[in-house]
C-alpha cells in the first residue's frame, strides 16, 4: 500500500516547462534555485523558433502540440517560459488542460506594480508580446491608473543567444532601444523575454540605476513555488540523483552548449531531439 501511494502522490510527478527555444532555461535557472527538489521536464521548440515574429494563431498552434507532448510525460504543471507564447497561448492552454498552467505575463505585471512609486511601467519584449498588449493588460488589470510604455527590443535575443551580452555593440543597441523611454519617469521595466535577463547589465546602464528591473522568469518560479504549495504539490521527496531534469528539443541549434552554459549557467550534456 505504501508503494503504491508513493507511485500515485503527484507532488513527485515533473513540472514541465516550455519555450520557443532555449532562452526558457533563464527560467529554469530560477526555478532550480527556488524549488531544488523539483524535477523538471523541458522542451524548446528550437527547429521553429523564434516565435516573437509569428502570428497568434500559429503561436497558439504550436503551443498546442508542446503542451500535449509535456502532458503525456505525466507533469503536474506546465510553466510557460516563454513570454510570446505566454501572451498568446494562455488561455486556450488553460481551456484544453486541467492542471495548473502558468505564464510568465502575470507574476512580472504583480512585481512591476509593487516595485513602481511613479505608476510609469516600461515593457520590453519581442514584437508578438508588444503586439499582443498582455503585459499592458496584466499591469491594468491590478491597477488601473498605471501608465505604460512599451517596445519591442528583437534583436537581444540574437546577442544573448551569440553572448554579444556586454560588449559595446549590445550596449549601442540598448541605448537605442531605450531611448523611447526618456523623459516617460518610469521607474519600472519589466524584462518581457525569456533572453533578456542575459543582457541586464547592458540594459540597466541604458535604463539608468534608478529604474528596477523586472525580471519575470524570477517572479514566476516565486509564483510555481506559491501555487505547488497551495495545491500540496511540492515535491517532498529529497531529490537523489544529481541533475534528474529532463531536456527536449525539436532541433539542436548551433552552438547549444555555449548557449545553455550562459542561460542555465551549467552545459547540459543530454539533450534529446524529439519530433512533435
Ligand atoms: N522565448 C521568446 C520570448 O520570451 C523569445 C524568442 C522568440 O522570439 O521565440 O518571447
């Protein structure tokens, strides 16, 4: 009787976690941090990324059958990583599935706002995340006399993924992207991709100290922690093996150690190909 309830108690079941590519292991990096007993199943959808330039119906599309490959490997969650997605697929995700489901647009708006004495909130992120305003609604939603200030930055995610993350090119860059947010007095700019905490020291030098940055991949492993323990998900089994995560992708980009050395800050020696 004991072993089967161990063999049926969900908390130990994997929390799945998914991206465009590899830019959502900023985000396991954070939940490694947070939850180091949590197993967690990864897949980046690397042979059709980026999603930042797509349509919404093909975002959704492709979220779709992410969603239902992590499902079959049993998780008890599913952690949308990646912001595009996560501005777009949300919902129908919430919709075709009965386990907790959470992007990443939320826990980053709930921290801006706490983090803001000006109500002047900046948001960066890809052009499908601009487009889709989800961060502009998120931060509304909790308060509505906030004003805020939107662009989108696509070429970070070409530096971060090359590591031109701190050279004087990627800082050109920066000052020009920030530049829209002169003389807005924001006070608070959420980082809205998965690619640009890899690039905080360039954008804040851009951004000014004064300006916090908010880093949402951080906020949201803050959040998985809070919903596990809501829901007497969290695994409270001591983790045995070292590094029992599991990691999948739809194509092995160029240089994937590099990359996932500079994202997760560890190589990841066993990465799987799949095809969805
Ligand atoms: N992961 C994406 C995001 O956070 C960035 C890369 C892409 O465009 O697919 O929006």
């Amino acid at each position: 009787m004991t072993s089967r309830m161990k063999i049926n108690d969900e908390s130990s079941r994997p929390i799945g976690v998914f991206d465009s590519g590899i830019g959502g292991l900023t985000v396991v990096k954070e939940l490694n941090r947070l939850l180091p007993n949590e197993k967690i199943i990864y897949f980046g959808d690397t042979a059709r990324v980026p999603y930042g330039n797509k349509s919404k119906e093909t975002v959704i599309h492709y979220s779709l059958q992410v969603a239902y490959f992590l499902m079959k490997k049993k998780i008890k969650m599913l952690v949308i990583a990646c912001n595009t997605a996560s501005s777009v697929s949300l919902p129908t995700l919430k919709r075709h599935f009965h386990i907790p489901i959470l992007g990443v647009i939320e826990p980053g708006a709930k921290s801006a706002i706490a983090a803001s004495r000006t109500d002047n909130v900046g948001v960066i992120g890809t052009l499908g995340t601009v487009k889709s305003n989800s961060y502009k609604k998120a931060l509304k939603k909790i308060k509505r006399s906030v004003k805020v200030y939107q662009h989108a930055c696509p070429l970070f995610v070409h530096l971060a993924e090359d590591g031109w993350n701190k050279n004087k090119i990627a800082q050109m860059i920066s000052d020009e992207y920030l530049k829209s947010f002169k003389g807005k007095n924001i006070d608070s700019l959420i980082l809205g991709c998965t690619h640009y905490p890899i690039l905080k020291q360039v954008i804040q030098n851009s951004a000014g100290k004064k300006v916090k940055l908010i880093d949402s991949g951080r906020e949201t492993a803050k959040e998985v922690n809070r919903i596990l323990q809501k829901k007497c998900l969290l695994n409270i089994h001591k983790k045995t093996e070292k590094n029992h995560s599991i990691f999948y992708v739809s194509d092995f980009p160029h240089k994937f150690k590099d990359v996932s050395q500079r994202f997760l800050s560890k190589e990841l020696k066993h990465v799987h190909k799949v095809k969805l």
